[in-house]
DNA sequence: AACCTGATCACTAGGCCTCG
DNA sequence: CGAGGCCTAGTGATCAGGTT
C-alpha cells in the first residue's frame, strides 16, 4: 500500500485552502453592488450562532473553518471563538482518509447514502497509522494521529456544490465496536469518494510518510498544503510547467498570517521551505525566478 | 510600527526499558 | 532477544512581550 496513487478532489483541496467561494463560478459571495451574498451570509451566521450558544444546547463543542472571503470580513475575537485554523496533522489525516475511503470503495466496503452525497466505510486504526506515515512508529505519535482524527467530529466546514451551499463535517468518526476501540466508522462527505462528480488530481500513496521523512521539525500547514496545490497543477498543465506569481504563492500559502504576526523574515524561508520539499518530493525539478511585465516576482516551477 | 528575544508548542530521532 | 513503548534532546513554528 505504499506505491501507487489515489485520487484527490479539486474541491476538497478548495475547501482545504479557504478558496471555496474563490473558485466557485456559480456561486457569487459578492453581488453586483459589493453586498454579501444574503443565502451565504445566513448560513454562516446561523452556525456562527450555533456555535456562540452550544453550552445552552447541550451539543458538543465544534469549531467552524471559513472561506477566505469570509474570514477577511470577521472580527478577529470572534474568529477566535468560532474558527480554528487548519493543523498539519488535519491536513495529514484528511488525506490519509481520502486515500483509504478509495480502497474501500475498491473493495466494495463503502457504504453509500445518495441523497446527502456521503457514504461511510469501516476502518482499524492500523490502516489509518499506515496512511499517516507512523506505522512502524511509537505511541505518542499514535496518540497524535488519532487526536487529529477525532478532531474532525469538531470541525465544520463550508461546503459548496454548484449553486448550493451546506455547514457541516468533512468527515465523522465513531467507535463501533466496545471491545475493540481501533475499529471505527468514517462517514465522509462526497468529495472524498466521489469522482464520478468531481474533478480531480493524482497523489501518491505514500504522500505522507515521504513528508515526514523529508520535512523535519514542526510541520508547516500551509507548506503541506501548497505541496497538494502543485500535484493539482502538474495534472493540470500540459507543458509539464506552471507559473505562479508572488502572489499567488503568498496567497495559497496564507503568509498573511506571518504579517499580521510580526513575523516578516519568516515569509521567504517558508516559501522556499514549500519548493525545497516539493524537489525532495521529485515533483519539481527546478524553480526559476523572475519577473513580470509589472515587475513584480514570479516563479516558473518545471515539473519532474 | 519594526524589530528582538525568550517561551511554548509540535513534532522527529534516537537511546533505553520492559515484557512476552 | 526483539518489538513495542517510554523518555529526552534537538529543531522549527508560533506567539507574546518588551525595546527601540
């Protein structure tokens, strides 16, 4: 299970990086006057709300991760309250599921339910170690990993199909058995499984174990993220090269965060951080750097 | 505001211990 | 004896507070 690729939705790679309302065509966040989509801006405030008054509801806590659009126009005490930002180890477990929903689906072991575009599939902790590059590796890193899967029943996302917009989990997870609490049941949503529907890009199998392998110390969200947004774009591209401005790399990889936080020297290294994992990764063969017509820094990233 | 510094967090790596 | 688990040092990311 360590060779070979799966397949990753374009828009839960979206949904990863905030850009859901970004690369929707159907779906307008602002109208014609600049005012906030009404149908977007009720369903956001309506779990906002939920969220602000879920002791009183008895429901378990749960955390909400916003569009980029959206986040922009919050107060930041509130987003402290509602929102929590993607780790790495999220990044991580949502890939690893992704991977292993498709092998139950290979297997026939994935259980559909049509009309809400999910399905679930049984699974052993073991499988999901495997996936997350920690198989052969100590407890605590086992305690981490499931942390991050738990995690998920905590987090809701904004989930967005053609014209129709939804809050709500990317993936849940139960115990199914009392005797046996590595065996558990992942419900996941559509994007995870169903590519019929979807668009997509390639990944290989052993996407995570290679990054820890490669990338040592804390790990780096948005590194891994962009790691993900360069597998999309060598599918994409047909001269087996890509070109992104400074600014699209800033943006995909959230640097605002560096600024807001005062941690300006950290922008470059991170950047070359990204590209110096995706050469270890034999994704990119070589990165130039240059300038546009506006003189502004662009790189033109050659794929292997 | 820009910059610096130290604390804390989230890991990795590797040595060591334990128990079958 | 050896696989798995525990412990700790090292590293990079993040953050808070102080200084210029």
């Amino acid at each position: 299970m360590t060779t070979g690729k799966f397949i990753y939705s374009n828009r839960l790679l979206n949904i990863e990086t905030g850009q859901q309302l970004t690369k929707n065509k159907h779906l307008n966040f602002l109208n014609k006057d600049g005012e906030m989509n009404p149908m977007i801006l009720s369903k956001v405030n309506n779990t906002i709300d939920d969220i602000l008054h879920v002791e009183q509801t008895g429901q378990e806590k749960f955390y909400i991760y916003l569009p980029n659009e959206i986040e922009e126009k919050l107060p930041k005490q509130l987003l402290k309250q509602i929102s929590k930002d993607i780790t790495s180890s999220e990044v991580r477990v949502i890939t690893a599921i992704v991977a292993l929903a498709q092998f139950a689906k290979a297997k026939n072991e994935l259980v559909y339910f049509d009309q809400i575009n999910r399905a679930y599939f049984e699974l052993d902790l073991s499988e999901l170690y495997q996936m997350m590059g920690v198989g052969n590796s100590k407890g605590k890193l086992r305690t981490l990993v499931k942390e991050a899967l738990f995690g998920l029943n905590q987090k809701k996302y904004v989930l967005i199909k053609n014209s129709s917009i939804s809050i709500s989990h990317l993936v849940q997870v139960h115990e199914v058995d009392g005797k046996n609490p590595n065996k558990l049941k992942i419900t996941v949503e559509g994007c995870f499984f169903n590519f019929e529907k979807e668009s997509y890009f390639h990944l290989p199998a052993d996407i995570n174990k290679k990054i820890r392998k490669f990338s040592t110390g804390r790990p780096n969200a948005q590194v891994e993220l962009f790691i993900k947004c360069l597998y999309q774009a060598k599918h994409c591209t047909k001269n087996n090269t890509v070109e992104y401005s400074y600014d699209t790399v800033f943006k995909l990889m959230k640097l605002q965060k560096l600024v807001d936080n005062k941690n300006h020297k950290h922008i470059q290294p991170t950047i070359e951080k990204a590209f110096d994992l995706a050469k270890k990764l034999d994704l990119v063969k070589s990165i130039k750097e240059g300038k546009d017509r506006m003189g502004k820094v662009k790189y033109n990233i050659e794929f292997c």
